[in-house]
C-alpha cells in the first residue's frame, strides 16, 4: 500500500484460509493459464469459486516489467529522463497492442446540424466534424457526429468528453454542475464488428497505419478536443464555438470505449483526467494478473470476438502473457502527473476488478517519481458491468476536488482486495 493515501478501507479476509495448503507447489503457468480460462473462463464455476476461494487469489503470471528501464537497459534517474522514456513506452505499446496512429489532420471543418433549447440557459448542439487528412487531397474526407451539451452561462467550462453517445443521461448532472459534456459518434470512425473486420471510414484515409477499432476510436476523441479546444487547423463557420476552460479537459467512456478513453487519455496530454469505466483487458485492467471469468488476450484476439480492436498481431501473446515487455500499468503510468481515476464493479468479473487494482498499484511508482501520489485514484462499487450515474458522479467530485478546489467528500483510493501485486521496483530516488 502507498504510503500518503487516506480513505483506504481495510483488508477483506480471505474466504478460504481454512482450506489453503502451505507451502504451494510450482505451477506451469501456461498450463494454470489455459485451465484459468477454460473452466473459470467459461464462468460456469464462477460463482462457486468467487464464494469459497474469493476474489484474492487471481493467477499472476509474472511479475510488473520496470516502467522506468529504457530500451536499452538503463534507468530513470531524473524526471527529465521519464519524458524520453514516456516517448518510448508509447511506441511500444502503439507498435505492439494498438497499432500505429496518424497526427493530426490538415483541417477539421464543423457543421452545425441542429440547436435545441434544453431550458434554463441549457443548449444541446448536433455538429458533424469533416476530418481532411492533407490540404493537398481535399476530396479525401470522411465525417463523425458529435453532440454538445452547455450549461447555462458564459464559460469558460469545465468539459467531459464521452466516447460514444451519451445514452445514460449523463448531460444532466454534468450540466447542473457546470460541466459541458461533448460526445460523439465512436463508430462512424470505424464500426464496432465482431467475429469479423472492415475497414472503417478513418482507416481507408490513413492506409498507412495499423491501428485497430480502439486506436481509431482514442484519435477521434483527440479530434474532437480539436474542435472543443479551438485549434487553428479546426474551421468552424457559422456552427457554435464552445468556451471551455483548457484546464479542466476529462475524458470518460464504458467497456471498450473506456479502453478508446484510457488510451486517448494516455497520449494526449490535452486531457487533464482520464476516466475509463470498467475497461478491463487492453484498459486498465492487468494482462499479467487475472481474476475469475476475466477476458484475456485470447479472447480479445480471437477472430470470433474482438480482434479488430487491436493490432493485427497482437494475438501472438495470447497464452503467450509471459513474453509480454509490458502491462497495462505502463498506459496508465502515461498519464502521470494529470489525473486519473479509474471506477469498476466489484462483481465485473469480465472486466477483472482485482487486476484492475494491481496496475493501480503498479502505476503508482510512476506517480510518486512524478510528486503525483494523491493524482491517481481508483473507485469500486457493488454491482456488475456497466457505467452508472454514481460512476459518472464520482468523476465529476474527482475532478471537482482535484482541478476546480471545490470540496469533495469521497473514497477515490480504494483497494478492496487484500491481493498484493507484484511490484518489484519502486520510483527513482
């Protein structure tokens, strides 16, 4: 446990203390892995084996690899050093899980759609953001749609960006609290297919990437804090210019769109808290550490279920966890010093809460190398996979407390399993 952090609620006990045998014997991890997935995986025992052995016991494959050893070998020594580190962990992560990702483009034209008056001083505005990748080829554009939701007043405001449409209500605290939320389209960019991929609209206009669904779905979140953010390269015509206050620029989203969140988060450090909501495998959850009935690599992969999502060969781990140079820990470690909050379900099995809470404490070395302890937080509810309005209200004290200096009451560093995870390094002297 980190040292510093308040608000931490005490250790479970373990279900099955009477049951343990001491000492273990060695265990084929490849062989403990495969069975892990099959029978737990399946999640035909998962209930029987949540109630006698719980939820501190996941398989850990390995150890956390050292976020701060660089390519080649040596170490951070000086936060001057974390800045080329970063620039290489990015590569690696882009070059291995997600796929390679373009700039920015030439231009960004937005069209005003639609206003409606949402009453007392509220506004909703439908605006179609027109991506044009070189002023040199015009003709190769393709549009995503975002909605705006204003709170009442002049700004500038604080903003929520959510990837995917705002289908929980989400604008209605968010603007009684003075927050705009702006959401958009995430699939116009390139669709969410399973058991199959095609190429969407953002990748037939960068041919030369290997950027899967999530990668395409994080860059559209960058573009439209473009527009959010009033670049010059953005030609916004006639179609409203929102006021918002650069210093208060979070971005949310649930499951896989929380995955697009977190990685957006990561590389672009316009957004000053990063919020993914039960993100699980290829978000904040550990590929290292597994708990009960937790997707994997295999099954993110799989050419029946999610490969798109990532880089073409990022399969090749699947089984394979212990070759992996990284884990999650090394994204969420992109965001230090800003802020970030994780919030899951105790009961998302599928989203593995407790290898959730072991790249939280894998990330923290980075934040505490950063003078950034109290920057990364971790919130649970009872419950199961989804992203609730306490979720969301959660995100909202957060960022209050921590950007705005308004006084929050709230658990934002909870570690409710006694797991601990296996963290061999600490941060630089």
């Amino acid at each position: 446990m980190v040292k510093g952090l308040e608000n931490t609620p005490a250790k479970k006990p373990s279900r099955w203390q009477f049951f343990r045998r001491k000492p273990r014997l060695p265990v084929d991890k490849r062989r403990a892995l495969i069975a892990w997935y099959v029978v737990i995986g399946a999640g035909i025992f998962t209930p029987l084996f949540y109630l006698i052995i719980g939820s501190d016991h996941p398989l850990v494959i390995k150890s956390f690899p050292d976020p701060f050893v660089f390519n080649n070998g040596t170490r951070v020594r000086l936060e001057s050093d974390w800045v080329a580190r970063r620039a290489e962990i990015k590569d690696l992560l882009l070059g291995t899980e997600y796929g390679t990702m373009p700039g920015r483009p030439d231009r960004i034209n937005v069209t005003e759609t639609s206003t409606i008056d949402l009453g007392g001083g509220r506004t909703l505005h439908a605006v179609t953001l027109t991506v044009v990748p070189s002023n040199a080829t015009p003709a190769v554009s393709f549009n995503f749609t975002a909605w705006i939701y204003v709170p009442s007043g002049t700004g500038p405001f604080p903003a929520v960006v959510k990837v995917g449409r705002d289908g929980d209500g989400f604008n209605v605290p968010a603007m009684e609290r003075g927050y705009l939320l702006a959401c958009y389209d995430n699939k116009e960019l390139d669709p969410d297919t399973e058991g199959y991929d095609t190429d969407g609209p953002a990748q037939v206009a960068y041919p030369g990437h290997s950027w899967g669904s999530v990668a395409v779905w994080a860059w559209g979140a960058m573009r439209l804090a473009d527009y959010l953010l009033g670049e010059p390269w953005v030609n916004t015509g006639t179609a409203h210019v929102p006021s918002i206050d650069p210093a208060i620029l979070a971005i949310t989203g649930h499951s896989r769109r929380g995955k697009a969140a977190l990685l957006a988060g990561a590389l672009d450090e316009r957004f000053t808290m990063t919020v993914p909501s039960g993100s699980g495998c290829g978000g904040a959850g550990s590929f290292l550490v597994l708990g009960p009935a937790c997707e994997t690599i295999a099954t993110m992969t799989s050419s029946t279920l999610y490969k798109a999502w990532f880089k073409e060969d990022f399969g090749r781990f699947a089984w394979n966890e212990a070759q992996l140079p990284f884990d999650q820990h090394f994204l969420r470690a992109l965001v230090a010093p800003r802020l970030m909050l994780s919030t899951d379900a105790l009961d998302d099995f599928w989203a593995n809460p407790v290898g959730t809470q072991a790249v939280y404490d894998a990330s923290m070395p980075v934040f505490d190398f950063l003078n950034a302890l109290t920057r990364n937080g971790i919130h649970y509810r009872d419950g199961g996979h989804d992203q609730t309005l306490d979720d969301f209200g959660v995100l909202l004290d957060f960022a209050d407390k921590m950007l705005r200096g308004i006084a929050r009451d709230g658990d934002f560093y909870m570690r409710p399993f006694s797991f601990t995870a296996p963290v061999n390094y600490a941060a630089p002297a």
